[in-house]
C-alpha cells in the first residue's frame, strides 16, 4: 500500500509538471515516461515513504497543512524583527544556550516537521530530537531553564497544527 500511494502521489506530481496549463492536449509519450518513472521511484522509495499510509486520503490534514503555512509565515516575520533588535541593540541582549523541551507528536514525520518549522525561525535551531519525545534547541535568548515555559514558549505554537496534521 505505502508503494502504491507513492506511485499515484509521483504521477500526479509529474503530471502537474509536465502538463502545459493552457493546452489541453495530451502528450502520450510524457505520461508513459512519468508512469515508468514513478513505478521505478515507488518501489525503490515505497518502503521509507511512510509510517501510516491510509492518513494520505484524510482532507482535514491537507486543509490543516494549508493553514499550518500562514502561521510558520507569522512566527518567523516575528522573530525576524526579535533577531534584528538584538543585532542592532548596542548592547546586544543575547543569552544563548541550549534547551530541552518536550513534545506531544510521536510520528517520524511530525518530529521532522516540528524541528525544521523551529529550525527555519531566527533565533532557534533544532540540534537533537530525542526518541523520548524531547528536543534540543539552540535558543539566542534564553529566558528560562524550565522545561515546561521553554516548551510553551517555542513548541506549543508549531505542534497545535502539527498534531491535526501528522497524528
């Protein structure tokens, strides 16, 4: 099943961009090479592709991820501007180091995708994701070492949608 869905998810992706938007023509020789490509692609890819394949058909998670873009978006114009006062700051107000924090999501592909949403906003970056459910994060102001106001403060805002999209 996992290779199977890779297939169709290859296809239509090939598909959408190969096909001119406005010919409606249908050019055989491209569809049977993006076939054969995706059926290669899927088996080799299939197995790693993912945990629980039946969640690909859910609407609720692609709408969810839709509105997971806007947020990221927010969080990191926000931090942009936190990142450019320290910098321009004359007395630079930074405490760096590095925080644990716990997280709720399970899934390999919720862990991923909460570290990178962290990792791509200024001022923190994902170093280790413990299989307990914990993460490492380089903070450039560290305002706490509690765990549970350090996990409120980075996390909670990425793994609200991140849990109706991955679990």
């Amino acid at each position: 099943m996992k290779k199977g869905i890779l297939i169709i998810l290859l296809f239509i992706c090939w598909i959408l961009l190969t096909t001119p938007i406005k010919s409606y023509e249908i050019d055989w020789q491209i569809l049977i090479v993006g076939l054969v490509i995706s059926i290669i692609s899927g088996f080799i890819f299939g197995e790693g592709f993912t945990e629980s394949p039946h969640k690909f058909f859910g609407i609720k998670r692609y709408l969810w991820a839709i509105a997971y873009i806007p947020v990221l978006i927010f969080w990191c114009i926000i931090a942009n501007f936190d990142v450019a006062y320290r910098v321009l700051h004359p007395n630079l107000p930074i405490r760096p180091g590095i925080v644990k924090v716990k997280t709720r999501l399970r899934s390999k592909s919720g862990l991923t995708a909460l570290a990178n949403s962290i990792t791509l906003t200024p001022g923190t970056m994902s170093v280790e994701i413990d299989p307990t459910g914990y993460l490492y994060i380089h903070w450039i102001n560290v305002k706490t070492d509690d765990i549970e106001k350090v996990t409120e403060l980075i996390v909670r805002r990425f793994e609200k949608i991140l849990e109706r999209i991955f679990e």
